[in-house]
C-alpha cells in the first residue's frame, strides 16, 4: 500500500484555553488534491501552519515524507519539501520577481546566479510568467503576484531535494481576486501537480466555491476541532448532512453557529 506523504496522528493543539484541533488524525498520498474546508475561526489556518513547522502541536505526531518530526523551523527542523502559500502573496517590495522567487536559493543553497536564473526562469514558465524576472511585484497585477508566490513555493535546490517534489500548503489564494482572476489561479493550481508534475501533492484552504470545486479531489470538512466528515469533493456538495449543506448555501439556520 501506498505511504502518505503526510500523516498526523492525534494531533492537538490549543491557544490557552481554546481549542483548536482535538486528538485530529489525517493522512495525505502522492497525486492528492486535499481542500480543508469549514467556517471561519476553526483552525484551517493552523493546520497549515502545523504542517510547514511554523508552530509545534501540543501532543500527537506529524510525518511528512516517513519521518516523525521533533521540532519547528524556528528551533532547527528542515522544512522537509514543504512550500507554504500565502494568501496575501507575501513579496518582498524591494526585490525583483526573480529575486523573490529565487529568494530561498540566493540566502540557503551553494549554487551559482546563473544556476538560480535558469531555475527561477523555468519555474516563473510552469506558472506562465515568462520573462517577468526583472519586474518588480508593484509593476504587475494581484493575479500575477499570486503566480510568483506558486513558483516560489515549487522552487527547490536540485542539489539537495533529492528528486522529491515540494508539497504544497495554498491558504486562500484566490482571496480578493475577480471570478477571471480567481480561475486563472486555480487552473495553475491544478496543472502544478496534474500537468506539469511540479509538486507532489497539496493541501487548499478556501472559501471560494469555484477554488474548492475545480482545485479539490478531496475534502475535511473542520469544525469544533474535529474533522466532522471526509470525503470526495463531488459527494461533499451531493451531501445533505446538515453541516455541510449550511456550508454550501450560506443559511444561518442550522448547526453552525
């Protein structure tokens, strides 16, 4: 049987006295297309920051890729292929495109600039942002800026990744982008790992109807800390479990509060 790439066993975290994730498993395989969905305030967010190794759970195991992991970034911990996308695109101003999205290669690998421009160059490609490298992030739209952060997250030193492909955490990447924008990112989203084989599996955040129907296979649906249901994406909006179906239409009646 296939082995995830990602594997959470019992995984609980609180904020002082507010519960996040209560004694949450989950599991991620090569090829998946992963959204966590859920109202607002549940804890999305800190799932994918668990995930990255920007915080560490209060008790339970996180797995990526087979090994267990002991610490957060911060305290020494190897990102371990992880590429964490922010909804607000999180540029540097001061930098060039090419800049940003080599950024990680310039301050942490041994290669040469030539080396950096060619990887930079070819990634800026896979997300159609060719021959962008020189422009700066105030000199394009919102769209193009969120396709500069996707080819920054699927950057990787060829030295050292070992042939693994990075798997990626989107936390809302369509937000405050129009319905042509917003489909423009989701088809990138998609062809990353679908066409172009440029990661090895990711895990979608959003609230955005289109972004969960075109970018997810699969869905957790999170609510009181719990995973409350599990499923395709296609079954999720066929379900008429209260939860979801509030979920889907926007009623304020029923057991979302």
């Amino acid at each position: 049987m296939e082995e995830p790439l990602i594997e959470w066993r019992k995984v609980s975290k609180a904020f002082g006295s507010k519960v996040i994730l209560d004694q949450v498993d989950l599991k991620v395989f090569p090829g998946e297309a992963v959204g966590v969905i859920g109202p607002s305030g549940t804890g999305k967010s800190t799932i994918l920051k668990l995930l990255a190794g920007l915080i560490a759970p209060d008790t339970g195991e996180i797995y990526v890729r087979g090994q267990k992991r002991e610490r957060t970034i911060e305290q020494g911990e190897a990102p371990q292929g992880i590429g964490l996308v922010f909804q607000q695109s999180a540029l540097f101003d001061s930098l060039t495109v090419g800049e940003n999205v080599g950024f990680s290669l310039i301050r942490h690998s041994k290669l040469s600039r030539e080396k950096i421009q060619e990887l930079t160059a070819e990634k800026l490609a896979l997300v159609g942002m060719s021959n962008t490298q020189d422009l700066y992030p105030a000199e394009i739209s919102g769209g193009m800026r969120k396709r500069v952060s996707l080819a920054r997250a699927i950057i990787s030193d060829p030295e050292t990744a070992d042939d693994q492909l990075n798997i990626l955490l989107y936390d809302e990447p369509t937000a405050g982008l129009d319905p042509v924008g917003s489909t423009r990112i989701e088809t990138v989203i998609r062809e990353l790992l679908t066409v172009q084989k440029a990661c090895s599996a990711y895990l979608m955040v959003t609230h955005v109807h289109s972004t969960i129907k075109l970018t997810t296979d699969r869905i957790v649906f999170l609510y009181q800390g719990k995973f409350q249901w599990e499923g395709t994406t296609d079954d999720a909006y066929r379900s008429e479990i209260p939860l979801l179906k509030q979920f889907f239409t926007g009623s304020i009646e029923g057991p979302i509060k």
